[in-house]
C-alpha cells in the first residue's frame, strides 16, 4: 500500500462537482426500482407500492394547504388551481374541457410534471405507466383530503402522451 502516491490518484480521478448530473443518476435508479420491484414482486405489487409513495406526499400537501388557508372546505376548481399554483416546482397543467354530468366532474387536462424528463430519458419507463402510479396516489389523495364529502371518489387515467407538445393527456374525473 506504500506504492501509491494519492495526489497521483486524485488527478488521475478528479471530477469537478459541476459535473454531478442528479437527474441522470435520480432516472437510473427510478428505472432500476420500478423494474426490481416488478420481477421480485410482481406487477400488481408494483402498482400498489408506487401509487403509495404518492399517497404520504398527499397527505401532506393537504394539511399544508388546510392549514394555509385555514379551512377544510374547498370546491373542486378551487382545490385545482390552489394544488397547481403551490406545486409550480412540479407540474404545468393546462385544462382542455371541463365537462359535467349527473354524478360526474370530468376535466380533461395537459400534464407536463417533474417526471416527464427522467422517463423521457429512460428506455424502460413509459408514460402513464407503473412509474406515474406516483403522481396518481399524489393527487387522488390530496384531491380526496381536500374535498373530503363533497365526492366519493376521484379518478385519474392517463389518455395518451401528445409527444408534440410534450405533455400527457389526462382526465380527472370527480365522482359526486
């Protein structure tokens, strides 16, 4: 072990931090665990734990929110505009329709979010697949959390990616 000279090592080595690519290193992994997750527990499983994931950060967005505005009761639209504008960071959401019906609110929207770029980049994640299983825990649970009676269910279902645009198209639909 006495050979080696470390100053020697270190230039042979060196990368200036500026280099770190986070994102590249964050769609590696994100790739790696869907599909690890996948062959040792099976699909239904993979769904259910990511759609999870998104569940916790629901939570919190929502008693954040309730907190902030101090109130529980919100309206639909309402609780729409009020998640995009503290989630700006994350997502840009363009509304296309807005439909309703009997017992149904449908919104059908322009989705570009914080995991268009790492799929974009990753031959093995799809959009509107096992990895946006994330975004729909996230936002059906803040949804339901801030709404609370006013619906008995929220849904959303990924219509098909508008690689022109570069967004996905989804539906939201608020079930009364």
């Amino acid at each position: 072990m006495d050979d080696y000279n470390k100053e020697e090592i270190n230039k042979k080595i060196f990368n200036p931090i500026e280099n770190i690519d986070s994102l590249k290193g964050f769609e590696i992994i994100s790739e790696s665990i869907v599909y690890k997750i996948l062959d040792l527990f099976g699909r239904n499983s993979l769904l259910s734990m990511l759609y999870q994931i998104g569940v916790g950060p629901g939570e919190a967005i929502s008693k954040r929110l309730k907190e902030k505005y101090n109130k529980d009761d919100f309206e639909i639209i309402e609780t729409l505009i009020m998640l995009m504008n503290e989630l700006r960071e994350f997502y840009s959401i363009k509304v296309r329709e807005i439909e309703q019906y009997e017992n149904i609110i449908r919104i059908e929207i322009e989705n570009y979010c914080f995991l268009r770029e790492p799929i974009k980049h990753r031959d093995k994640l799809k959009y509107g697949k096992a990895f946006c299983r994330v975004n729909k825990g996230y936002f059906e649970t803040a949804f339901k959390k801030l709404l609370g009676d006013k619906i008995k269910k929220i849904e959303i279902k990924f219509l098909e990616n508008d690689p022109q645009k570069d967004v996905c198209i989804e539906e939201l639909n608020f079930y009364l």
